[in-house]
C-alpha cells in the first residue's frame, strides 16, 4: 500500500462492490477464513475433550487414559492459541487493506470530478464518506471471516451434541438461534438511527466547513454569532442523534448478556437433572455446560455481523454516490499517449475550444478578455479539464482532452485559478510540487512573480513553515507564491486566471513583463482584463456570449472602430480606472500607465 491502481469497482450495489473488495484480497480473505475456522474449531473441540478426561477420571481406570485426555486438551489448546494470533493478524491486514483501498479508491475518483463532485454532493457528505465509510468497509473483512469460522464451529458442536443426546442437543442448537433472532430486532432500529446520525454528522461538517471557509466576510458584515448558533444547533442534533444510538446500543448490549445467561442457565438445569437420572454421564454434563458457554461466542460474531454489516452497506451506498460522478475525463488513462498518437511538435501545445471559436496558438502568449468574469473563468476550467461532464469540444494538438486522459491532460496542461489554493508545509515544498527544481529555480519563479518579501515574511527563507492555507501571508503574496508555483511545473500549456489581481500596478507591471519573457516560446494563457497584462502579450481574444468577437494585438483593438474595438475598450477601460489614481512614476521601472496607454 498505496496500491498503484486500486481499480475500478462496480457501481450497480453495495453487495458487488463488497464482493469487488474480497475478490482483490481473495488470498487473504481465505487465509482469514481458514485460521478463523481453526481457531473456533479448538475452542469448540476444548468443552468434549475436557469432559472425556471427567468421565476417564471418575471411571477408576487405568491412568493412562487420564494422562492422553489431558495432553490432548494441551495441545489442542496451545494450536488455538497460535490459531487466535495468526487470526488476528489477518484479519487486522485484511480490514487495513480493505478499507484503505476504499479511501485511495475514494480520494482517487474525487481529484478527477474537479468540482462536479461537489455540485452533486455538500462537502461535508464527501469528507465523512472518506474519513468513515471506507472504515465501514474494511470493517466487514474483520468480521465475514470470524463469521465464517464461527459456522463451522456450530456445524462441529452440533453434531457433537446430537451424538451424545439428542433432546439435549436440540434444546441447545434451536434455542441459541431463538436467541439470535431476538437480538436481531434490536439491530434494524440501531442502524436506522445510526444512519440519522451519520446523515446529521455530514451536514454538521458541512456547515462548519462553509463557516470556516467565509469566517472574513461573516466578520465583516456581522454575521458570525448568527453561523456561529447554526452551528451549536447543528451540534445538538448531532448529539440528539448519538443519545439515541447509545440507547439502542445499551439495550442491544444487556440483551447479548441477559439472553445468553438465561439460556444458559436453563441447560445447566436441564443437563443436570438428566444426569442425576443417568441418561448422561457427568463428564457429559460438563461438556454440555461447555458447549452452552461457548456457543454464546458465534451468538456474538453474528450479532456484531448483522450490524457491521447493516451500517456497511449504509456506508457503502454512499461511496457509491460519490463514485457515481462522472469524472471529468472520458477515462483515466494514466500514461501517456504513444509518440505515434501524438500531433507534430509545432502544433502540439494550440488549443482550440470548438464551443467559443476561441483557438490558442502554440508558442504564443494569449489573452483572453471578456465583459462577464465568469465566461472567461469557465473558458480556462474547460481547457483544463476541470469542469463537470465529458467535454470533448477543448483540442490540444488537434486530439480532444477527454480522449487524453486526465493524467496525461494534468501533466501537460497546468490551471491556476484566481483563488489560490495553499498547504502546509515549508515553502520549498510549496512551490515545487512536481519536484526536481533546484533552489536557483525556485528563486527565479519568485523573481517572475516579484514575491521575494515573502521570502522575507516567512522566517527561515525557503525552509520557513507555510501555516494552513497561507493565513500568515497577506491576499497579494498568496496570489504571487500561487503564480510561482504555477510556473516551476514548467507546463507545456499554462492557464493563469486574472494572476495579478491582488496586487498593486507597479508590481502588476513588473510582473507582466517578466511573465512574457519566463514563457517565451511556450504556449501561456491570461484570462485578465488588465491593460497592465494586455500591453505584455501576443495576442488578445474578446470573448463575448459564448463567441469569439474580436481578436488581435491589444494597441490594434484599442484602436479598431467597430463593435469589438468598442466593447474591447469598455472592458478594458474599467480594468484602467484605477490606474489613474496611482502614482505613475516608479524609480525601479518605466511608468506602466504610459506602456499600457502609450
């Protein structure tokens, strides 16, 4: 573990995606089985062997009959002491393997819905999924197996029984399942409740998550003590829940001791009064008594079976929601395609989006501008792959990116988007995550994206802690660590969805022309409105109602007279307001109002 592909499991039920689960471990679910089985078998086998050396020592016979009953019952019990440690180390194997295969399997599919998932799902609903149902799963292998044994084991003592007394044997092999059915009504309403649980818990997680993720804006317009009561209630359901659960449960657990005791007690009687009338022997008093005692042991397993294996299934239901999100990829092919598949090295990096017109040429810096924000923004996610659903009409090299698979798209075609995402961790971890930059390389991306004083803010340089989601570092040096990033993938193709917006002019400047010369001969995209940006790159796109309106230089399409150049120089001119309220003259650089304007 990890597995390097932990498959492809069926979607139809929760009964053939556990049987998908013990069909990939089948050699360890059989090794569990089989050790199970022994070790119950010894344990059921120690009740008949002791009462044979009772009967062999009240019987004032030879000694040796004794002494053999007991060796016997030595070895017997030394082979399921060893039985019980190899079962347990199965089986702890089989329920990790099991439900981590669950977990990868999970976390998997997520990263290749993007944020389809999501739209299908509340965040909290596939956080508890990951964190709890692949548990589920692997608790189930724990417990089959022992159920398993356990079987067999009742199959063994009842023929034992009935060889020795049939009425006796019959009042213990239908009163032991009578007993099992009675708890078996208490288990229905458990997992009823404890599905109420898990369905409050999500919900719980979910509302903490969004609370957490706008605490700012709440803050800032006054609403936190309103989320924060939302919450408190949340919780008090939750907890409602819980009571209700460990109610059930506290019933559930005296019933598995009072039944079981009862039941017992009633052999005892009965053995013992056919034993006064000599229809059995003492010795065979005892090893009913024995057999009473440790048939309460599958009473258990299958009790504690019926309910893993109710709330698996509730669990497993709802990974099957989840997996059943169609990822945003027609496949997951995970190599690349062969050189014979791929298009001539001068075409391979253009892009061309058929539902917009909007064709990216290899090798060029393109911008892309339009007047609403989030036609642009969903432009960039296609041409990653990042939306929801198979979208076949995105062409890299002429081949559409859903018949590319999403290893091979993500290897050569990098989205950074506007709200950037950061983790914990030094910064040098930080910034490369595909790995194998050198330190030289890392400090050249922070040059391009003129971030060197987060070098400073960070203590420790390259080697300082990044706290969780960047909170020590302000707006602007998170959005610049997240454009060096970007750029030390060294990505065929990169999307870079409005890069600067966080930042001041004169860096905005500064910026836009490092990027230029960083990605010169590569094929980038900016999804910008900023003349700041505009005045730096090769060719410029107006994206306007899902088409194509204009394209050109940006100075060309400042200066066109008709219906492009005038809504061009609308959304433009919008962007350039406020760099009229900046000081224009900078002593490190030119002025970059005059080179957007000149």
């Amino acid at each position: 573990m990890p597995y390097a592909d932990p498959g492809r499991p069926p979607l139809t039920s929760a009964s053939a995606y556990l049987w998908w689960v013990a069909r990939g471990q089948a050699g360890l679910v059989g090794s569990c089985v089989a050790w199970s089985s022994l070790a119950f078998v010894s344990a059921a086998a120690l009740p008949y062997l002791l009462g044979v050396a009772v009967d062999a020592g009240l019987e004032r016979g030879p000694v040796r009959a004794l002494w053999s009953a007991v060796l016997l019952l030595l070895a017997v019990g030394l082979l399921g002491a060893l039985a019980n440690v190899m079962e347990h180390r199965r089986l702890v194997e089989g329920w990790i393997r099991a439900a981590f295969r669950s977990s990868q399997l999970l976390g998997h599919h997520v990263t290749r819905t993007g944020d389809a998932v999501t739209a299908e799902l509340p965040t909290g609903e596939v956080v508890a999924t990951v964190a709890s149902d692949s548990l589920r799963v692997g608790e189930v292998f724990w417990i089959l197996p022992r159920l398993v044994g356990a079987l067999v084991s009742y199959a063994v003592v009842a023929v034992l029984l009935l060889r020795a007394s049939v009425a006796l044997g019959l009042a213990v092999l239908v009163g032991l399942p009578t007993v099992a059915a009675m708890l078996a009504l208490i288990v229905r309403p458990l997992s009823r409740r404890e599905a109420d649980q898990r369905a409050a818990g999500g919900r719980l997680t979910t509302l903490g998550a969004d609370t957490v993720a706008g605490l700012r804006i709440l803050r800032g317009i006054g609403g936190e003590d309103v989320f924060a009561g939302r919450y408190r209630d949340q919780s008090q359901r939750v907890r409602r829940a819980g009571v209700r659960v460990a109610q059930t449960e506290s019933v559930l657990d005296a019933l598995k001791a009072l039944l079981p005791g009862l039941f017992l007690a009633a052999v005892v009687w009965y053995g013992a009064r056919l034993a006064i009338a000599g229809t059995i022997t003492p010795g065979e008093l005892v090893t009913f008594f024995g057999y009473a005692a440790f048939l309460t042991q599958p009473l258990d397993v299958a009790t504690e079976a019926l309910r893993i294996v109710t709330r698996a299934v509730v669990g497993v239901r709802r990974m099957l929601r989840v997996l059943s999100v169609p990822p945003t990829g027609a496949d997951t092919r995970e190599q690349p395609l062969d050189l014979g598949e791929r298009p001539p090295a001068t075409e391979a990096s253009s892009l061309v989006d058929e539902a917009t017109g909007v064709a990216l040429p290899a090798g060029r810096l393109t911008a892309v501008v339009s007047p609403d924000p989030d036609e642009s923004a969903a432009l960039a996610l296609r041409l990653g792959l990042l939306g929801s659903g198979h979208d076949r009409r995105v062409r890299l090299g002429g081949i559409p990116l859903a018949e590319l698979g999403l290893a091979e798209v993500r290897r050569r075609i990098v989205v950074a988007e506007s709200m950037p995402h950061l983790f914990t961790g030094s910064l040098r971890e930080e910034l490369d995550v595909r790995g194998g930059s050198d330190d030289a390389a890392k400090l050249a991306a922070l040059h391009v994206a003129d971030a060197h004083d987060v070098l400073e803010s960070v203590p420790g340089g390259l080697d300082g802690h990044v706290a969780e989601k960047g909170r020590s570092l302000s707006g602007g040096q998170r959005q610049r660590l997240a454009l060096a990033r970007a750029l030390l993938t060294e990505a065929e193709v990169l999307v870079l969805v409005e890069p600067t917006s966080a930042v001041d002019a004169h860096t905005e400047a500064r910026i836009a022309r490092r990027l230029a010369a960083a990605r010169a001969g590569r094929t980038t995209v900016v999804v910008t409105a900023s003349p700041l940006v505009l005045d730096h790159v090769d060719h410029v796109v107006l994206l306007a109602g899902g088409r194509v309106l204009a394209e050109g230089t940006h100075r060309g399409l400042l200066a066109a007279d008709d219906e492009g150049g005038r809504r061009y120089r609308g959304v433009v001119s919008r962007a350039a307001a406020e760099d009229d309220l900046i000081d224009p003259y900078d002593p490190r650089e030119e002025d970059p109002r005059a080179t957007a304007h000149r």
